[in-house]
C-alpha cells in the first residue's frame, strides 16, 4: 500500500490521467463504497482520498490557493512569481481586495517602481474594502514618493483615522511633511510614531534628520545617538549627525562620524562629500579634495566640483581650480556661484601675471551679475579688475569707480569704504 502512496504522490502522468478523463470524483466515491472495516486499511485508504483531493487542488488551483502560492513567494523575495499568482488569484475572484494589495505594495517597493501600477492596484483594494488602512497607508506612501504630497497626506490621514495607532503611517506622513517642508509637523508627526514604536531607529533618525534640517543641532544629535544606539549599522544616522557636529563646528566629531558613515557604507557618496566639507572647513584642502574626487568618482554633480575648485584655489593651484569651475557651468550653467568664483580666480592670475585674463574675469563677474543681479560682490569685483586695469590703461578708473558705486548702493560696506578712502567728497 506504500507503494501506491508514493505513486500518486509522485507520479505526474497519473495525476494528469486522472484530471483529463474525470475520474478524480468517481475513485473517491468508490473507494468510500468500498471503505474497509479494518482500522489500518481504513487509514491507508483516507491517506489516498486525501492524496486525490489534494492532486486535484494542484492541478486545478482556487483563488485562495493561488494567493498562498503568491505570499510563499513574496515570502521567498520572488516578486514576479507572486505578481503572477496574485494576478491568477484575481482573473478567479475579480473582488479579492487582498490580492491587489499585495501586488499594490510590490510595484511600489520592489518592481522597478512602477508607481503608477501601484496607485492602480491599491485603489481597487481600497474601492473593494474601503476600510482598508493598510492599501491607503501604501498608496499615500506611493504618492509622496511621487511627490504628490496632497494627495499622500491624505491617504496617509485615513491611514491613521482607520488605525490611530499606526506608527509607520505617522512616519510616511511625517516624512510627506518633511518634503513640503513643515517641518513643525513632521516633527510631531515622527514624536507620535517614537511614542507607538520606542525601539525602532528609523523613527529616532526620521525626527533627528528634521531637527538638522531646523537647524537644531542639539536636538538633532539627541536623536540620531538614539538612532545609534538601537541599530549600530545605520549609516545615515552617523552621517546626519557628523554633519551636526560638523555645522556646530565640532569638525573632529563630525569627522569621526562621517568616516564611520563611510566603514559601514563604501560606496556613500554623500558621506565622502559632507566629510569633504568638513575638512575645507578645517582648512584640511588636501583631504578635501580626496574626498570630493572620491565623489566625483562615485555620482559626479555640479556641487563636488564647485567644492574641490575652490579647495584647489585655496592651494594657489589655479589651473585645477579653473578647470573643475568649468565643468560646474558645463553641468550647470545658472550656476552664478561657479561664474564669480572663477571669476575671481582669473582675476587672481591676471595680478600676478601682467594683467593676463583680466579681460576673462569680467566676463565671468558679468555673467554672475546676470544671472544674480542683486549680489553686489559681482559688481564690487568688477571695480577691483577695472583698478588692476589701470595699472596698464589709466581710462579704466572711471569705470572702477562706477562699479563700486553700484556696490555700495547694494549695501556692500567694502565697495562703501573704498569709495570713502579714495573718492574726495
């Protein structure tokens, strides 16, 4: 009788044989007719029907089936195998809310994103069960992903009108907060959602990354070594708060912090550009540099190469300067801040090497003037190379002192004091 469990069990033509030509109902009607009165055969035989009915079930799969196949697989990180069943689930009972919300919170989180399929599948869960706090929690998060903050906080309201005490839904909304930049309510948002779930970092590193952006470095320490303390691997926690440190001019901390950041996270090009910062700030140029070129090398933007120009101006290495303000106006080119500063640094050139690239200079302060009239530095630099000029043709004076005018209009005091010291009144 062993030898007929393993058959069914195992042997795929039998069960097919069984399904095709019907019989599935007639064995089991049989087999019941035919019970025996032993109790050990009657065992043996029950073992069979149940064999039979569950082949069945393989063969010819229920809706119910099919969405247990499909969270084994989600289960298994397998997401197009549990899209596939879910859908199967669905094409058998075109209401089941479940379904589409477990295909709902996979195109958001782990299928290349696909947001708009997501918002779709989670509004029919929420259409089929309206109550459904769980479909609206992962469609508001989908819609502040998008940045459709209006409609994310209000998904993510009747999340938590549904479920007041749900700790992620606080989070997500006060992270939409954060984006639209209410930061008061992000702030109570994220203490609610510490309140409901004490012992989970992100909540603690959600609240402190607001506290940085508020520019309340104390608080934001506070939490971020909370964020630490629960979960000594979180990066970003390390991160944010070297920059703490780092904007509380505590760069030695900030630093030990940042690096900390980068032994968890190698490849953290955020981490090497704040660490960078840090280190032009500690008039450290050389380590600067490195960890700018590091980001350049990681996730080059305009920002890395703004920074390390300037670290090499600060090295007198003009050439190096010049050429990474460059590439920022190449990438960038309303970058007014990259057109003053290589501005100044032709300037600095045409000092020291008999006028040359003075006529470049004031290109470049111009162009800043034009994108960013109302900075009155361009125009007072103006002057001081229209002055350099004169050394070689006295008729720039006039033009010298027209621009420091329009800076000290502007309000700028060094325009005013030149002004005061040279010009008789």
């Amino acid at each position: 009788m062993d030898a007929v469990l393993d058959f069914i069990n195992n042997n795929q033509l039998f069960t097919a044989i069984v399904l095709v030509i019907g019989l599935i109902g007639a064995i089991v009607g049989i087999i019941s007719f035919c019970m025996p009165k032993k109790e050990g055969q009657r065992t043996v035989v029950e073992k069979i029907i149940k064999v039979i009915h569950k082949t069945a079930h393989k063969i010819s799969p229920t809706a119910e089936d099919l969405f247990e196949y499909g969270e084994k697989a989600l289960n298994n990180d397998n997401y197009d195998k549990a899209i596939k069943n879910f859908s199967k689930a669905i094409q058998l009972k075109p209401d089941y809310a479940e379904a589409y919300y477990n295909c709902g919170r996979i195109f958001y989180v782990k299928i290349k994103e696909n947001y708009d399929k997501a918002i779709s599948d989670l509004s029919k869960a929420i259409e089929l069960k309206p109550d459904y706090a769980e479909a609206y929690f992962f469609r508001g998060s989908t819609f502040s992903t998008m940045k459709d903050n209006y409609n994310a906080i209000s998904d993510l309201s009747k999340a938590i009108e549904l479920k007041p005490n749900y700790a992620e839904a606080y989070l997500s909304r006060g992270s939409t907060y954060f984006n639209n930049e209410e930061y008061d309510k992000a702030i109570s948002d994220s203490t609610k959602a510490i309140e409901l779930n004490p012992d989970d970092a992100v909540m603690y590193n959600m609240r402190g990354f607001t506290f940085l952006k508020k520019e309340d470095y104390d608080n934001a320490i506070f939490d971020l070594s909370k964020a630490i303390e629960l979960n000594p691997e979180d990066a970003d926690a390390y991160l944010y708060r070297g920059t703490a440190y780092e904007n509380k001019q505590e760069y030695d901390r900030g630093i030990s912090d940042i690096s900390k950041a980068i032994e968890l996270k190698p490849d953290y090009a955020p981490a090497y550009y704040n660490r960078g910062v840090t280190f032009a700030k500690k008039e450290d140029y050389d380590n600067a540099i490195s960890d700018f070129s590091k980001v350049i090398e990681l996730m080059p933007f305009a920002a890395a190469y703004y920074n390390r120009g300037l670290a090499y101006s600060k090295k007198d290495d003009y050439d190096n300067a010049i050429s990474d303000l460059s590439k920022v106006i190449e990438l960038e080119p309303d970058y007014a801040d990259a057109y003053q500063n290589m501005g100044l640094m032709y300037y600095n050139v045409g000092i020291y090497q008999s006028g040359v690239h003075l006529d470049t200079a004031l290109v470049c302060f111009q162009k800043a003037i034009d994108l960013r009239p109302e900075e009155s530095d361009s125009y007072l630099w103006i002057g001081y190379v229209y002055l350099a000029m004169c050394n070689y043709n006295a008729d720039n004076y006039p033009n010298a002192v027209e621009y420091f005018e329009i800076a000290a209009k502007s309000g700028n005091e060094e325009a005013q004091k030149w002004l005061n010291d040279n010009i008789p009144k």
